[in-house]
C-alpha cells in the first residue's frame, strides 16, 4: 500500500511539475520584446476575406483573408531573436459566402483586387493543340482547355498529360451534350485524371445547358470572347478577368505576343482551379 502512494505522489509530482513549467514558460513567452511585436505589428498584415459578388445570374470570386498566427510566428523568428515579416505565419479566413458552393451561375471572373487572370481555349473536333503546349512552356503558364467530347476520344493521353501537368480540361458546351455525355467527361476529367474541379463554356448563355452543368457539379464560365488578337487582349485587359480564344491558326502566330505582353503588365495568368479555391 505505501509503495502505491509511493507511486500515486510521484506521479503527481511528475504532473505538477511539468504543467508549472509550461505554465512559467507561456509567461516568459507572452511578456517577450519579441512576442509583444509581433502582436504590435500583426495587424498591419491582417487583410479581411472578401465575399463573392452576385449580379443576378452572374458571378465574381471573393478572396480569402489571412491573419498573421502569433505563435507559430513567434517561433519562427525567436531563432533570430528579432522581427522579420518574411517569417511571419498566416492563417487563412474563409469568405462567408465562397464560389465553390455556386453552381447556378455564370462565372465571371476573379476578385478585381488582385492582377489574376485565366486565358482559355475553345478547341474543336480536329484541332491539333501542341504549338499552342509549346508556346505555354516556353512561358510557364498553365491554361485552360475546352475540349468536346469526341475530341477527349481521340486525344485520351493528352488529355491525362495535360491534367498532369497543371492544365484544367473543361466541356465545350457549344455542341448538344446529354447527361450522360457529362458523365462520361466527368468520369475521364475526374475520376481517372483525377482534376479537383469541372468547368463548362458555352458561347451564350444558356439556362438549360446551365442546369445540366449545375447537376453534374460543374461551374460554368462567362469570359470575354476575344478576337484572337494581341490588340484585342489589350482593350480586354484587366484584373480578374477570363479571356477566351477560339483555336486558329492566326492565334497560333499571336499568342507568344499576347503571353508576353499580359506578363509584362504584372498580371498572373492562373488556371481556373485557382479561381474556385480563393
């Protein structure tokens, strides 16, 4: 029986003093110079998340908040002992309303705060796309395809390559697709190549071909339509937007051009999975 109390004090002991260390330790930490500057500072790099923006049957993407995480900052930079933002830790905050969860509506663009854009292509039955890949390496952007269904028939291997590489596949909705056609799509898009998101284009708008996106889980985008030209990129050209560009031989010769000049404007040329997760 002693022994057992033996036991039960030491245990007890071991307890309390660990738990008075961590405590005395918490102290030191919170009345640090560092840990008081951090939290001085942290609101100055607090940036409040945006909700998305609905205009009837259309919308634009909010934007993600962060707040800087005063301890895990804290330990960041007590190696240093001394403030240094680029080590700062944040932690995201959620719009209350988020694009992921709409599905009934045409989407426009990204939030107009930030210089995001996305660049897609409508590609038809017979379009051969690999200058249009190369001219996309040379530059290290990644875009957005949107092909028909025959077309995923015939280009199986591309169309997992592309996926692979970080392009997005979507459905070119200007031909006449049942649900089960969506399906399919989905099935090769998704559940083989496994791509986070699925996305429908249509030429207009179209509130049957809307609905039939909406219940396969498929956000469908409004962009600009351009006329293929460098010109035409320029008077399009701003923040959030989505340009689109029908595959042709004359886009074949502009397209380094309109790469090179939406890049030299500062503007970020993202793939539209980027767009959904804010």
């Amino acid at each position: 029986m002693n022994n057992l109390f033996k036991y039960i004090g030491f245990v007890s002991l071991v307890f309390f003093s660990f738990f008075y260390t961590n405590k005395i330790s918490y102290v030191i930490k919170q009345n640090d110079d560092l840990m008081s500057e951090i939290k001085e500072k942290s609101q100055n790099y607090y940036k409040p998340p945006t909700d998305v923006i609905i205009n009837n049957d259309e919308v634009i993407a909010g934007l993600s908040g962060k707040s800087v995480d005063i301890s895990k900052s804290y330990n960041n930079m007590k190696k240093l002992n001394s403030f240094n933002d680029t080590l700062l830790i944040y932690n995201k905050i959620k719009p209350d309303s988020s694009i992921k969860d709409i599905y009934d509506k045409y989407i426009k663009g990204y939030n107009k705060t930030l210089k995001n854009i996305s660049i897609i292509f409508i590609i038809e039955d017979d379009k051969n796309i690999n200058n249009i890949l190369k001219i996309l390496n040379n530059h290290n952007v990644k875009a957005n395809f949107f092909v028909t269904s025959s077309w995923i028939t015939k280009n199986n291997e591309l169309t997992s390559k592309l996926i692979k590489e970080g392009h997005i596949i979507g459905y070119n909705m200007n031909d006449n697709y049942s649900n089960s056609d969506i399906n399919w799509m989905n099935m090769i898009i998704s559940k083989v190549n496994n791509q986070k998101y699925n996305f429908c284009y249509n030429i207009n708008k179209d509130i049957n071909k809307l609905n039939l996106c909406k219940s396969n889980k498929s956000y469908t985008i409004l962009p600009i339509l351009t006329k293929n030209s460098l010109n035409d990129t320029k008077l399009n050209l701003s923040n959030g937007v989505i340009l689109a560009y029908d595959y042709d031989n004359f886009l074949e010769k502009e397209l380094d051009l309109i790469i090179g000049f939406i890049k030299s404007r500062g503007f970020n040329i993202l793939p539209l999975k980027n767009l959904i997760d804010e």
